[in-house]
C-alpha cells in the first residue's frame, strides 16, 4: 500500500486570524495541544492563511514586555504566510521534495495538509521523510524482485535456447545416423536373401545324403538329386554367396560401429546436468563437436585439426561442447562455397588455448562489439536466434575464461576460447568480452 499524505495530517486545533497572540501561545503552549512545531491559521472558509510556530512564540515571549507589548495583537500580525503546505492528493515523493528544498533550518515548523486550500490536518515534516524511506526500501524491494524475476527468464531464455541447439543437433545426428542405418537395413535384407537361398542349397544335399544312405535307394533318385543340386548351383555359387556375405558382415559391424560411435557422441553431448564438472581434455570436447555438427558442415569445407599435447582441466564438458559447437556452426555457416575451418589447441603454464578459426566472410567492423549481445544475428528470421555467443560468452566466464576475436570481412574470423588451467573457486566476474582485433 502506498502511504498517503491523509495518513500523516494530525487534526490539530486551529486559530482565526484575529485570535490575540496571547491566547493563542496561552494554548498552543498549554499541555492540552498534542506537541506540533506549528499551528494553522485558518480564515472562516477553512482556507489557510498561514502558521505561527512555537519556535517564534518562544522568541516573542523571551523578550522583555513581549507579552505585555505583544500579547493584545492579532496573531495574522506575526503570522508566517509562506508556510509549508501539502495538497492531500500529491504523492509522497512529491511533497518530501517539495518540504526538503522549502524547509528552513533549524527545522521549526511542519507542514499544512490542505484540500483544495482547505485546512485538513498539520503533518510532521519527520514522519513524511520517514514515510518517504520506507517507500524507498519498498521501491528497492521490489526492485530486487524485478531483478530476480529478469535473471530467472534470462535463465529460462538460455535453457530454451539450449534445448532449441539440442534439437537441431538431435536432426543432425538422426541424419548422421540415417546413412549407416540405410546400409545396414539393406545388409540384412540381403542376407536374409542369402541365407534362403543357402537353406535350399542344404535341403537338396540333404536330400542327396538321404538318397544314398537309403538301402531302397536306386541311381535314378541318387541322379535326380544331384541334377537339382546341379540346376541350383548354375544360379547360387556357394563359394561366391560365402565370399559376399562375408563382406556384407564386415560393412554391417562397420554401419554399427558408427552408429555406436554417433550414440555415444550425443550421450556425452547432451548430458543434462549443467553443472557437472570433470576433468576432460578440451581435445575431446573439439571431436565430439565436431563429430555432432558434421552434418551442418558442407563438404566442400576443409576441417584442419590441430590438437595440441594439452592437459586436462576440471570444466563443465557439456556446456563447453555447446561453446565449441556453436563456434563450428558459425563458422561453416560463414563460409559460402568452399572453404576451410581450422582448430587449434594449445597450452602454457596458466591456460588452455582452443582456437576456431574460418575463411569465411568476416564480421563487419560495427558488427563486431555486437555479437556478443543476446538477440544480435545477421542471419534470417527463423535461422538464428542471435543468442549462441551470448551464451557462449557466459559459459566460457563462468569457467574463469574469455573469448578473444579478430575478424577481417572477406578474409575470415578467428576465435580463441581461453581456458584457466584452474578454475576459481568463485564465478569469475572480471569482463571476459575482448572484442579488440589481433592478426591472424
Ligand atoms: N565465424 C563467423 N563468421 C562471420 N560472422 C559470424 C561468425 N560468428 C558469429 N558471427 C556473427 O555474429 C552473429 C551472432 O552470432 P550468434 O552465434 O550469437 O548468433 P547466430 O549464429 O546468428 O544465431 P544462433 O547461434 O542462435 O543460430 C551472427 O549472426 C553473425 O553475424
Ligand atoms: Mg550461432
């Protein structure tokens, strides 16, 4: 609830104009009066003309024959007519500011609540500040709560985004594994054929061996038996059906293999547990990201690799495959054409060095300071969301690290993800942006 200004207005008894400033010291002084600092004079409309203060009755009083000289005139006489005076309606705010630059010091007076000029009440100038505190810590409060409920959604916006990446990885890798998929279902289709046709092979020398072991059995039958396995034998080379499935077998493992090797990629990837830390080799990070995002990366993209003799550091590896597949989706998305995207890791004695570096177009010198901000994006309405080196940037300072680029339009863009070796205790909160250019 907002305080008001009605809140504070203390019904304190007023004086005419013509009342003697006797009478009114008399009881304005007098115990009966609740203690204001001063006291409305009011016209006989209610209207206010101004106040008398005990701070100046006390002064006419001290002075020797001040009451016999004084005490017989009318109070309008020594009355203050520029008081202080609050229109009820006015918010707090706004009558603090009022009184804090009308107030005179010492503070000897209080204000007039009026409505519409009408005497309503006399507020004391120290509840209204205090009043005006307290909707200040108020104000911080719920400033706080805007806060937190921003950093929730940003939070909400960066999970989304998350699942939105996971998705477009899962279609490529569903992709990915469609090929081998393809072969491998056709693998066993043949051999199903294979396999029948051997079947039938073996009845018919079964039939054979049964014709010769029977007593009863005559040449004919042994003859019919061999001349059918003969017929086969022109269309179904065994020798021939063996050598085949053979190599049927070993493209199958191989179709199995990769789709085991896809699997275990995503599992890893994908791993939903944000804040599970391990110590990997940023080396692996790059292959798996690399091996998620073949799909996005066109053929006619040279990928170099090279991976330096790095040690281990204690990271989130999830979030920093996502970093790391985001860097390479940008990348392959840069070039037109042919091209090449090169990765580099390195090490010294403080850092890991993860550098992902294209021919593609480059950054346009103004773009620069900007791709870091969530929603920037050059690219069309429904291909990005803007929002992949936003994230990329918290991830990498939440492990302590920046993100360095430089970046020439029609030569191409490098950036370098620097690592420490390890990681604070606390989330660092030193500015990780570096946007200034280096050579490449
Ligand atoms: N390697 C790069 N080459 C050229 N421009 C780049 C490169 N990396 C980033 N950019 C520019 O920075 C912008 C922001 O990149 P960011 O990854 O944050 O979003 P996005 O790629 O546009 O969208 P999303 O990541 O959601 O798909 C891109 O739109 C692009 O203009
Ligand atoms: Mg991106």
């Amino acid at each position: 609830m907002q305080a008001d200004i009605r809140a504070l207005a203390r019904d304190i008894p007023f004086f005419s104009p013509d009342d003697r400033l006797g009478e009114v010291a008399e009881r304005f002084l007098g115990t009966d009066l609740q203690p204001a600092l001063s006291a409305p004079v009011v016209d006989a409309d209610g209207v206010v003309l101004g106040t008398i203060s005990r701070y100046q009755l006390n002064d006419i009083y001290l002075k020797k024959f001040g009451r016999d000289l004084y005490g017989a005139r009318p109070v309008s006489d020594f009355m203050t007519t520029d008081c202080l005076r609050v229109e009820v309606g006015v918010p707090v705010a706004e009558a603090a500011q009022y009184i804090t630059t009308h107030m005179r010091f010492p503070l000897s007076e209080d204000f007039i609540v009026c409505e519409n000029g009408r005497y309503l009440g006399v507020g004391a100038v120290l509840s209204l500040l205090a009043a005006m505190e307290q909707q200040m810590s108020r104000g911080a409060v719920e400033l706080s709560q805007a806060y937190r409920t921003l950093k929730s959604s940003q939070a909400q916006l960066v999970q989304s985004e998350k699942m939105a990446s996971l998705g477009q990885m899962v279609a490529g890798v569903a992709h990915e594994i469609n090929t081998p998929l393809g072969y491998v279902r056709n693998n066993v289709e043949l051999m199903q054929e294979f396999s029948a046709q051997l079947r039938e092979l073996l009845t018919l020398n079964n039939a054979l061996v049964q014709a010769l072991l029977d007593p009863d059995g005559t040449d004919v039958d042994v003859a019919r038996h061999l001349s059918a396995i003969e017929d086969l034998r022109v269309l179904v080379d065994p020798e021939l059906l063996f050598s085949d499935m053979q190599t049927l077998f070993g493209d199958t493992s191989f179709g199995l293999a990769q789709i085991g090797e896809l699997v275990l990629g995503l599992k890893d990837f994908s791993r939903l547990d944000q804040s599970h830390t391990d110590n990997v080799s940023l080396n692996d990070c790059v292959n798996n990201a690399l091996l998620i995002a073949r799909n996005a990366i066109k053929s006619k993209v040279e990928i170099i690799r090279q991976l330096g003799d790095i040690p281990k550091i204690a990271c989130a590896p999830s979030q920093i495959n996502q970093v790391l597949l985001n860097l390479v989706t940008n990348a392959a998305q840069s070039i037109k054409g042919s091209g090449k995207l090169a990765i580099k890791t390195w090490a010294d004695t403080g850092n890991v060095y993860v550098s992902v570096q294209d021919t593609g177009k480059g950054i346009a010198p103004e773009h620069l300071k900007k791709i870091f901000d969530p929603f920037f994006t050059t690219k069309p309405v429904g291909e990005g969301t803007g929002l992949g080196l936003s994230i990329s940037w918290q991830i990498i300072q939440q492990h302590g690290g920046r993100i360095r680029v430089a970046s020439e339009v029609g030569r191409g863009t490098r950036f370098v993800i620097v690592l420490p070796l390890k990681m604070p205790v606390a989330a660092v909160s030193a500015p990780a942006k570096d946007t200034a250019m280096e050579a490449h």
